[in-house]
C-alpha cells in the first residue's frame, strides 16, 4: 500500500513537473511572437504608437499626400514661398489712393498725384521715409491726377495720363530725389542731403499720349516705359504704347482684351497684366475658363493673365486667376511673381477688398497661396525694395485708407 502511494505520488509528480514545462514554453513562444515590444525591429514595423518620431512622421507624410492629392492651382503648395505682411507702425498723414510711385534709395519712396477721400485728385509729389513715415513733399504736379501709369525712364520719374474729371493724355515727368535725408553712404541718386527739389520745383510736361487715358498702368524694362491697359472714358485701350523718353510712343502689341484697373509687372523681360475690370460696353473673350469664349458685361471684372512679350510685338492670354480681381498690386519679390489684394465684386455692387497674396507660375500659369495682407486692400501704391515689397495707402471697400504695409519673403530656415 506504501508502495503503492509512493509510485502514485512520483507520477503526479513527473505530471505536475510536466505541465508546468508545457507551460512555461508556450508562455516563452508566445510572448515572442506578439508582443513586439521586446524587439526593437519589431516596435518600429509593427507598432508606431510606441515610437512618437515614428509616429509623427507617418503622419506627416499621410498630411502632405493628402494635401497633394487634393491640390487644386491655387491651393496653398509646399514648394511654394510663403509670404509675411505686417502693418508698419506709421501711417500717411492723410488716406491717399490711386497714385503713382517709385522706389528710392535709402529704403525711401517717390508718391505721386493720387485721390485723397475727399475725393479731390492730388497734384503734390512726396518722398516717403519707410523707416519712419516721414512724408516730406519736393514737388508739385503740373497738374493734380490719379490713376495714371507710373514708371521711371533715367533720372525721372513719369505720369502716363490719369484722371481729373476725365481721362487726360497728358504725360509728365519729375526729377527723382537725388539726396538722402539720412545722408545713407552707396546712394546711386547721390548722397547730398541738400539735393533733394524743393517743394517748389514743378513738374513737367513732356508729351501728350495718343489719346487720353486713365486707370492704365506703366512698367519699365531694361530703359523703356510701357503702358498698359486703361480707357479713355468710353471705350478700353488694348494698345501697348513703349516710349524711352515720354514723348514719342509706338505701339509694340495688342491686348486680347482691353481692361482698366489691372496689376501690372514685369519680369525676364515679359510684361504680365493680371485682372482688371473690362469697359463699359464689355468685350469678347475666354475670361474665366479655358472655354467656351463667352461676352463679360459692362464693367466685368476678368479673372485671367495677359502676357506681353515686347521683343516680338505680341500679347496672349496666358493663364487664369483663381477669382476676378481689379485694383490689386503685383510685383516681383526674390524672383516669385506675386499679387496681393485688389476688389472682387460683381458689376453694379460695393467694392469688397481682398487679403490674398498669390503666387504666380509663369510656366505652369498656376497660382499658389502664399499668404495674407494684414488688411484687405486694393489701389495701392507699390514699390519694391531690396527683399520688400510695400504697398503704401489705398482703399479698402472702397474708402482711401493711410495705413502702409510691407510684405517679405518668409525665411525657409
């Protein structure tokens, strides 16, 4: 019986001692298999959660195919310079639209004629410190005007038409600025601070375009002045008029479409002409989509880019804005093509303001956002310096406005 006992404890024993082996191994396989967490290998392929850096990055990279996959030509593109605009900390003396402007050396700028709210055209000719604000007038107009084509041909700076009461030919020219008030050392105008006009000096008449013209605008490429667009009151302009010396014109290319009001620059020796509001009468044209060829009605704003090449005496629609736009300001900032703000409205109803600045492709003709005006703005005056483009007064809905604001490229680091 003893015996027996003994030979029944020893199998259980071994049983137990068994069971307890089987036991322990699968635990062992088992916890290898799946729980990655004691494999490196395996937390970073099978478990992301664990890892935040992984983590992280895959969901960047699901964002960014996201974004491009669902990009349109004027959502905003990773490749794309962004922008930043601030308010400066100064205003103009008084609100002041619609005029003309140069830069200057020594982070100034040349204002000149514009529309205060009063609704009365200016005849005065300022330079603007950016620096400070200071607004210090050096001469004055032959006559007052607004919305005349600016440019700089040499040591002067030009009027191309405008409006009075009406649309005028009239062209004039002042001399730049050739002092520094700060007396700032590498002036290529000069560096006399007692050389600047008095605010005596007069402008002068140098010519009489071929008929008049108002709401046109002007840029200069390598030593000739060109004038784009506008209406003499009636009817749109299409004619592209290249002077050298603001008193002869010749017609060097034929916009496909007249319009008024429109943002204007210029690079790699082409001229680019964005928007602009078409004349009263309307015109015939593709204006806001590849087809069909459709008639905008008077007043229309048109969303599409005209594209002047000076050298062979041509012009061509060339691409298309995201929306309609008059009154907004482009320019050439680090290379990208940029345009900024301007009235979206339609025909008969109250001007409204935009904030957007977009990038323009000349390649591709595609648009990018890039970033926002920290007003809405339109009819402002520009000028670029260095690595900044400023937009001095304008409207906003419609009302002249004295704020002044610069837009910079963002740093990429």
């Amino acid at each position: 019986m003893r015996r027996r006992r003994r030979t029944v404890l020893v199998v259980v024993v071994a049983v137990v001692g068994l069971v307890a082996w089987l036991v322990a191994s699968s635990g062992a396989t088992a916890n290898h298999t799946s729980n990655p967490a004691g494999s490196p290998t395996a937390n970073h392929t099978s478990n992301p959660a664990a890892s935040p850096r992984a983590g992280a990055a895959t969901g960047a990279a699901t964002g960014q195919e996201q974004a491009s996959s669902g990009a349109g030509p004027t959502d905003r593109n990773p490749s794309s310079p962004s922008v930043v605009a601030s308010l400066a900390p100064w205003h103009l003396p008084s609100a002041l639209c619609r005029a003309g402007a140069a830069a200057l050396p020594g982070g100034r700028a040349l204002l000149l004629g514009g529309l205060f709210a009063s609704g009365a055209s200016s005849s005065d000719v300022g330079v603007l410190d950016l620096e400070t604000g200071a607004l210090t007038s050096v001469a004055t107009l032959a006559s007052p005007t607004h919305d005349a084509g600016s440019a700089v041909l040499g040591r002067r700076a030009f009027l191309f038409g405008g409006g009075q009461a009406y649309p005028v030919a009239t062209v004039e020219a002042v001399n730049l600025p050739t002092g520094s008030p700060t007396g700032s050392p590498g002036s290529t105008l000069g560096s006399s601070p007692t050389s600047t006009p008095g605010a005596g000096a007069a402008g002068v008449v140098t010519g009489q375009l071929p008929q008049p013209r108002a709401d046109d605008e002007a840029v200069s490429v390598t030593g000739t002045a060109y004038v784009v667009g506008g209406y003499d009151g009636s009817t749109g302009d299409t004619a592209v008029l290249a002077t050298q010396d603001g008193s002869s014109f010749t017609t060097v290319a034929t916009l496909p479409v007249d319009v008024r009001y429109a943002a204007v620059t210029a690079a790699g020796g082409t001229i680019y002409v964005f928007g602009g509001e078409t004349a009263p009468g309307g015109t015939t044209l593709e204006y806001t989509t590849p087809s069909p060829t459709t008639s905008p009605p008077p007043g229309q704003q048109v969303a599409l880019v005209q594209e002047i090449d000076p050298a062979t005496h041509t012009a061509r629609v060339a691409g298309y804005l995201p929306r309609g736009v008059q009154g907004a300001a482009a320019f050439d900032l680090g290379g990208t093509l940029l345009l900024a703000g301007g009235d979206s409205n339609a025909p008969g109803t109250p001007p409204s303001s935009g904030s957007t600045i977009w990038s323009f492709d000349p390649s591709t003709g595609a648009f990018h956002l890039v970033g926002h005006l920290a007003v809405p703005v339109a009819y402002a005056a520009v000028v670029v310096e260095g690595s900044t483009a400023w937009l001095i007064g304008g409207e906003h809905d419609g009302v002249p406005v004295s704020t002044v604001q610069k837009v910079v490229l963002r740093s990429s680091s």
